[in-house]
C-alpha cells in the first residue's frame, strides 16, 4: 500500500467491546490462548495450501514467543500464511467476518477435517485485555507482496500502513498496560502455554526455548498407542496420581467428532470422588478443566482428556446444556464407559474382581442416576460377603434364595464381627457386606428395580434360622406370670424409657443375651441421620430388645429378681441393655459416660459383701 490509511472500526464493533473484555474473557490469561491460537491457524492454513501452491520460506513452522522487560511489550509470533493489506482490514477491521470460516469454504475439501482452530478477530481483540497499544506486521506468502503495519490504542481507532518486514507470516506486538506485567515472565509465559496450547501441532518458544508438549496421544489411531504410552501419557496431565485402573480411547468421526482418553483412577476414598478430572479441548487447545454439562455427574470421577472440534473455544455453561450435540455426545460416551466395564469383566474377571472397590463408587452412583448406564451395566454389581468372597449380587440371590425365603441379607463391614453376623453364621448363612455411604441409597435403588428383591439388615429382623423352635414353652408360675412377663417387667423398670418393646426368643445360641432389633426403615434412616449429623440415640424411640431366654445370665437375672437382692436383678438388667446397644452402634458419646458410670456401680455392687 501508498499510504498510511486511518480509520475507525464500525460502531457495532465498538458496542462489542464490553462484551470482550467483562464477560467473553473474564479471565485476562485467554488472551494468550487466543493469540497462540490464531497463530497456529495461519500455520495450518498455509499447510493446507502447500498442497496445491509453492511459496518461499521453507517449512519450519513455529511459534515464537518474546518480551523486554524495559519496553514492557510482549511479541507473538508466527511464520504462517501472513496478511495482505486488504485480509488485515478484512479480517481485524471488520471482525463480523470469520477469516477461518472463509479459508475453509474455500479451500476445504470435500469430506476432509477442518483443523482450524478459531477466528480472526474476536480472537485479536482479546490482546486489549491487557495492551495499552497493539501493533500487527504482517506479510502475505503470496509473492509480491507488500508487508502491512496495523497499529491502535484503543481497538476501535486504528491506523494502516506499509512495513519492512521480510519473512511472510505474523508479528503481534502487545503493549502492556500498567497492571499487565506478570506477562513480562518467561516461567509464566511457559505455564500459559503448557495449560493452554501444550498440545498445539506446532512448536511453540518461548525466549527461545520450547514450551510445548505437541504430541496430542488422544488423534493417534487406538490401535497404535501401547499401554505404556497410556499410562506415560497420563502421568504428564495427572502426575502424583498413580497407575490407571484402566481407559477408554474416544474415536469418533460421524455423526459427531469427539477424541479423547479417559482413564479410571484409582478411587481411595468416597471424597475422591468429587475431583474433577476431564480436561477439555478443541482442536488441541485447551477450554475447561471442567466437563460437568457435557458429560452425566457421575462420570466427573473419570480423569483424561475430550477434544471436541465443532464447539467454540469459549464455551459457556448455558451452551453446553442446550446444545443438541453435547447431549449425544454425552450419551455415546456413557455408552462407551459401560461398553469398556463389560470388556474388563469378559478379558480378565479376576483383575476385574480386584479393582472392583476403587470402581464401585462410580459404578453405582452411575446406575442410580443414568438409566441407559444402569441398563448395560446391571449385571456389574459386586458386594463383599461374610463368606470372605466378592459376589456377584445376581448369584448371591440365585445361590440363596431358599435358605434366605428371598430376602438379602446385608450388614456393614464393622458387623463382620458382631453378634449379629455371629448368629447368622451360626446357621450358615450369608450376608452381604456394605461399606459405603452411598450404599443405603443403593440398596433402595435396587429395590425399585427388582420388586422381588426384599433387602434386610441383620439386626433389624432376626433370621427364623436363628430361632430355636424346638425349645420348651415358656409356662405360667403361681402367680400366672411367664417368664416373659417377668422379664418384661425387670427389664422395663431397668430401663425406663418410652418406646423400648421387650420381647424373648429362644436362639439356637446360648452365648448371647440380647440383642437390639431396629426395623428396617428405621435403621436406614438412622444411618442416613448419621450422615448429616444426627445422634445415634435419636432414631431410638422406638426399637425392640430381644431377649434371649436360653441364655444363662437372663436366667440368673430372673431368678435374683425372685431373691433377696431383686436390685442386682435390675441393675444386671439395665447393663444387658447397656451392651446390646453398644453392640448394636447406638450408643452416642453423650451416653457413653452414663454407661460406664453404671457398669462401675454394678462391679461395686457384685464384688461387696
């Protein structure tokens, strides 16, 4: 060009500029993003027409990125397809137009990937963020052509000019403002660049030294990647984090494109599982390290990487919840989660076995809330039971159903050694054991789905197993008082309290003199209490104690109510209650001094003259 041409952007344009600053890019970092990615648009452009055109320079693509501390100005660099005069005002000034939507109507083959990466323009203007000024040189690969100056202060007034510059490609000058000098670092400049463009098929330098991964493990073909780049691959975005259980390789092309990996951590605790570990991308540069819209909550637990092509780089929460394609996006990959889960039983059910407690959490939180997952993955689920084993919950019931009159028997992992379990062993029989807190949630849910399924507590309902039928009737005395009445009587005056119900059986086991039955929804609603705080003693108002009346020392109670010191009898009696609630888990701290405090005046009492 002649001249020097000045001029002002369109008045819509500077409407939009709020817009850029406060809300498109609340974070002052995206500017870099949006420069790096725009350089390695050029790139890529001029790659695509290497194809069908030569052009001078030769092919050693990079990115450069510079600054100087005393001047305070920041360059981006590139050695892409550069800018004429007219595409500079064209695709900086009128920034209605998208220079990438037009490269690839025009030069895009029929059926071939687009790989350009954003936009002209919007993109740009993100360097006013932090600039006080930005100046553009730019030079076109066509030959013959002249290098073009684009300077402005205020991204709205702008002036045009020739320049020097030599070598094709782009040169963006950033002028930073007063609060921008964090950007005048070279270890920041190179975490900017490992967050934000690590994964760019481009090299990119940053004072000279590069700053990039460039190697994207998720583009390469499934069948080409060996395990060991897997597991090396995930150690670079999740380092510290361990070995993999496992992962799924996202592939696809048609109806949608979607890469990625996602991998499945080991989970160690329940709490792990409220990391969010799914990295997202588009064309290789980074987005979010959050994916809650587009993928179902429960798969938020997984750890990897999604790179989808056809959204925008600055993607926001509403988008993702409306858009059409998120949502089959977000089912194929439920689809593909459950497919690899069913692959992992079928290639290596003992490796599977052994992995099953750091998955369950995920497995079953996917089932409760995505039926599709539910409907794949149902024949997936696994408890521990008291037989030492994992079980497949489908043969427990097979394997049980008449011995246990088709109920599922289950406890928590602390009652393996309670006299609970101790009394359903006793008879051979089997319970399941549960260990999580999303467990009693779970069980409700398998309810739902399998009417047939009736799942008890052990200590909510006594196993008629337990129970000894044969046992001699309990007879009326003189005064035409059972047993059980006078039990009944002893006991309530010992404990005094409203809502205890107190009944007697005759168990197959003499060792054991009561224990503290809580019906089933009671119990379950105890432990959920538990969970957002509630004490042990307030799901009590209303429980049975269940006596046991072979055993000795309920019998010694009776006949020293009948003696001369009927207050041992008593005492005796509110101790037997004391330690079938501490058996049963319900006795709460602030009772716990109380019962000690009666144990002491009870062995006072017995070990006195």
């Amino acid at each position: 060009m002649s001249e020097e041409v000045k001029g002002r952007i369109s008045v819509e344009t500077e409407n939009i500029f709020p817009i850029i600053k406060k809300w498109l890019y609340s974070e002052k970092d995206i500017f870099l993003r949006e420069l790096v990615s725009n350089a390695c648009d050029a790139i890529a452009k001029l790659k695509k027409i290497s194809l069908n055109e030569e052009f001078e320079g030769g092919t050693d693509y990079r990115i450069d990125l510079d600054f100087d501390q005393e001047t305070r100005i920041l360059t981006v660099q590139d050695n892409g397809i550069g800018m004429t005069d007219e595409e500079v005002n064209r695709y900086i000034n009128q920034i209605a137009f998208s220079g990438a939507e037009e490269f690839v109507k025009k030069y895009q083959a029929e059926g071939d990937k687009p790989e350009i990466i954003g936009h002209f323009g919007l993109g740009f203007y993100s360097s006013f963020m932090v600039s006080s000024k930005v100046k553009i040189e730019t030079k076109s690969y066509k030959k013959g052509s002249t290098p073009v100056i684009w300077e402005s202060e205020s991204g709205t007034e702008f002036s045009l000019r020739s320049g020097d510059r030599s070598e094709r490609g782009t040169k963006i000058s950033l002028y930073l403002d007063g609060e921008s000098g964090e950007y005048l670092d070279q270890w920041k400049l190179k975490e900017l660049v490992r967050k934000y463009c690590d994964f760019l098929p481009v090299p990119i330098y940053v004072k000279g030294e590069k700053a990039n991964k460039q190697t994207p493990l998720w583009s390469e073909q499934p069948s080409s990647v060996k395990k060991e780049q897997y597991d090396e691959f995930y150690q670079y975005l999740f380092p510290f984090a361990g070995e993999p259980l496992f992962h799924v390789h996202l592939n696809v092309d048609y109806p949608f494109r979607l890469q990625g990996i996602l991998y499945f951590p080991r989970l160690k605790h329940e709490l792990d599982a409220n990391r969010m570990g799914i990295k997202l991308y588009c064309n290789h540069v980074f987005v979010s390290d959050e994916a809650k819209e587009l993928v179902p909550q429960f798969l938020t637990v997984l750890q990897g990487t999604l790179d989808i092509p056809d959204l925008p780089l600055n993607v926001s929460r509403s988008y993702l919840q409306n858009d059409p394609l998120v949502k089959k996006i977000s089912s194929h990959i439920v689809k593909k989660v459950s497919d690899k889960l069913q692959e992992e039983w079928t290639k290596n059910p003992d490796e599977f076995r052994k992995n099953w407690d750091e998955i369950s959490l995920f497995v079953k939180y996917g089932m409760m809330t995505d039926e599709k997952f539910y409907e794949s993955a149902k024949d997936l689920i696994f408890f521990r039971s008291s037989n030492g084993d994992l079980t497949k919950l489908e043969e427990y019931v097979e394997r049980n159903k008449e011995k246990n009159s088709g109920k599922v028997y289950y406890a928590g992992e602390a009652e393996l050694s309670s006299v609970y379990m101790d009394l359903l062993k006793s008879q051979g029989l089997e319970a399941l054991l549960v260990d999580s807190r999303i467990d009693n949630h779970f069980l409700q849910f398998l309810e739902g789905k399998n009417p047939d399924w009736k799942f008890q507590r052990v200590d909510s309902e006594l196993a008629d197993q337990v129970l000894d039928k044969d046992a001699s009737p309990d007879l009326a005395d003189q005064d035409n008082k059972t047993a059980e009445d006078r039990l009944k009587e002893i006991f309530s005056k010992a404990i005094a309290r409203e809502g205890v119900e107190i009944k007697t059986e005759a168990l197959k086991s003499e060792d054991i003199p009561s224990v503290i039955l809580l019906p089933e929804h009671l119990r379950r609603l105890a432990e959920m209490g538990q969970m957002y705080g509630q004490k042990p003693g307030d799901f009590l108002k209303n429980h049975t104690l269940l006596l046991n009346r072979k055993s000795k020392l309920v019998k010694n109670i009776l006949n020293l109510s009948k003696g001369i010191h009927p207050e041992k009898a008593e005492k005796l009696a509110r101790s037997v209650y004391d330690l079938a609630l501490l058996g049963a888990k319900l006795i709460g701290e602030e009772d716990l001094s109380d019962m000690i405090r009666r144990q002491r005046d009870l062995l006072e009492d017995l070990s006195s003259d």
